[in-house]
C-alpha cells in the first residue's frame, strides 16, 4: 500500500473572530463577552467552585444562541478545502484546531477538528468523568445521566485547567508546511505560542479583521472579515 505523501499539511488554528460573523461574540472586542463578564467568575475552576449556578448560567446563554446560528462563509471554505483533499482535487491534508467550543466548523462540515478548550455540546460529570452530549440547559443540582450524581460542569477548559488534544496538536505542529491563524486575538496560551513553535519550518499566515500585534511573526498576513478572506483564500490554495 503506497504511503500517501500530502504535498503540504495545513494547521489552522481558529479563535472566536471565525464565528463572529455567525452572529457569536468574541471575547475581546468592544461589544465581547468579557466587557459584561469577569473572567475570574466565569472562566475559572475557582469561580465555578464559588459559584456555579452563575458559571451555568453563562454556558446554558451561550448554548441558548448556539441553536439560533449558522456556519458562515469561513467554516464552509474550510470544510470546502478539507473536501477537496478527500476527493484529490487538492494534494493536502488540513487539521483544523479550534479555541472555539462552538460546532459551527462540523456543522459546516469539517471532520478533522480539535477543540483544544473544549466544546459547549457537552458537559462532563467530575464523579464519573462522563462527558455526554449537552443541548440544553444545565445546572448545578442536574444529574449525571451516567451515575446520576448533580456533579456535571461545562466540558470546557477554563483558565489555569490544561488543554486538550495537546500530544496530536504538537505533532501536527511539528510536521507542517503551513499555519494559519483565524479569528484570534493571540493573547491565550498556549494556542498564542504556536505561530512561534512553527515559524521555523512552516508558512506563517494571520487572517484578522485588524493586522496583528506583532506582524513580524507571520510571513503573510489578510486582513479582512473571515468571510471574505478565507474563501479568498482557500480559492487562491486550490487555484494554485
Ligand atoms: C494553560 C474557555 C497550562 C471556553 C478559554 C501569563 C503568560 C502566559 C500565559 C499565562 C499567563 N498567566 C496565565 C497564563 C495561562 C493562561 C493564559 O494564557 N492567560 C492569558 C490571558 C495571559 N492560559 C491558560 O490557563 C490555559 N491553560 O496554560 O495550562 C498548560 C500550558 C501548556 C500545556 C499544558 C498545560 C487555558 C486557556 C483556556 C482558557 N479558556 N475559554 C470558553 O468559555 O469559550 S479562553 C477563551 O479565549 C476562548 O477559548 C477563546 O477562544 C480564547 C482566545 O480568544 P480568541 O478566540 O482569540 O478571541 P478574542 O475575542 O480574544 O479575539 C477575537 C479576534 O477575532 C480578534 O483578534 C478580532 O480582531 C478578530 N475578529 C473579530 N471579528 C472578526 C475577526 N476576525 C476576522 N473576521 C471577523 N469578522
């Protein structure tokens, strides 16, 4: 069996800006969920232990909304590239690393996603580490649907907690030939460390509405809404 050799192998690493134009917030603009929320009450295992009905009711909000949007023109070119590696009408192999835990990168249609701080679908249980599929709301006192105990929290990775799918994302790191940053602000680590891990073997390209803090990091930088730009770019990837 011939080893299938991708003529290049794309990380995208994706923040909160990719969805913004699917109508969620990001984090750190002007009008972002950390201008009506305090990241310690929200965002922290210290804030959940001091209060978790208000940790769950910030999550059940944000899943609320999630039922109400749609994938935007950025995911869709997405799963459109990793499409065209499926069919061979592209020879390479892209992985999409996300900050974000919502799913409008699989409902646009991409597989090969790592959603390095976890995902809104789900909650997990601390008694029984079950980490079963969420749409609704969640609250303190629900009961694990495994081992019926009320200890279920977000299945997200909140600051101070380690994040996820590290091993296979080092690895995709290390082994490939373009990274590209979508949508984030590049100020949570480690996903802000990557574009330095990589810079010395891989293409380094910044899609953002603003032109990054330090442009020196990237090789090539679009500036734009993701909408616009990353179809521009995915064209320009399979016209080439
Ligand atoms: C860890 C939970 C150890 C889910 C989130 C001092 C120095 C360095 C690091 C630290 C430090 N002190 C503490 C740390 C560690 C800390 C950290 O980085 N703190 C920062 C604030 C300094 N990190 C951690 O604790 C992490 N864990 O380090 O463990 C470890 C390390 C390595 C290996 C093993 C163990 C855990 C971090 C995870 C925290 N959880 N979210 C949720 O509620 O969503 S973080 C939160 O920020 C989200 O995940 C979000 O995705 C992420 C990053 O934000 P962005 O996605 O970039 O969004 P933002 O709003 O910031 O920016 C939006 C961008 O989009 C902007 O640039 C804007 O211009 C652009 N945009 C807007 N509209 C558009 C657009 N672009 C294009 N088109 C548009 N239309």
């Amino acid at each position: 069996m011939t080893q299938h050799h991708p003529a290049e192998r794309i990380v995208v690493l994706t923040g909160a800006g990719i969805s913004r134009e699917s109508g969620l917030e990001t984090f750190r603009d002007a009008d972002g969920l950390w201008s009506r929320h305090n990241i310690e009450d929200v965002c922290t295992p210290e804030g959940f232990r001091r209060d978790p009905m208000l940790v769950d009711r910030f999550y059940n909000g944000r899943r609320a909304e999630l039922a109400g949007v749609q994938p935007n023109a950025a995911h869709l070119a997405l799963a459109e590239l990793e499409r065209a590696a499926h069919d061979g009408r592209w020879n390479g192999e892209l992985l999409i690393v996300t900050q974000n835990i919502d799913d409008l990168h699989e409902r646009a249609g991409s597989r090969n996603v790592l959603h390095m701080h976890g995902e809104l679908r789900r909650v997990r249980c601390t008694s029984c580490g079950a980490t079963p599929e969420w749409l609704d709301d969640c609250l303190p006192d629900t009961p694990c649907p495994a081992c019926h105990r009320p200890t279920l929290r977000p299945d997200v990775v909140w600051f101070g907690e380690v994040p996820l799918h590290m091993d296979r994302i080092q690895t995709a790191l290390a082994g490939c030939d373009r990274f590209v940053t979508i949508g984030t602000s590049g100020t949570v680590y480690p996903a802000a460390g990557f574009v330095a891990e990589v810079r010395d073997h891989a293409e380094t390209v910044d899609i953002n509405l603003d032109a990054p803090q330090i442009p020196t990091l990237f090789d090539r930088t679009l500036v734009g809404p993701a909408t616009r730009m990353v179809p521009q770019w995915v064209t320009e990837l399979l016209g080439a």
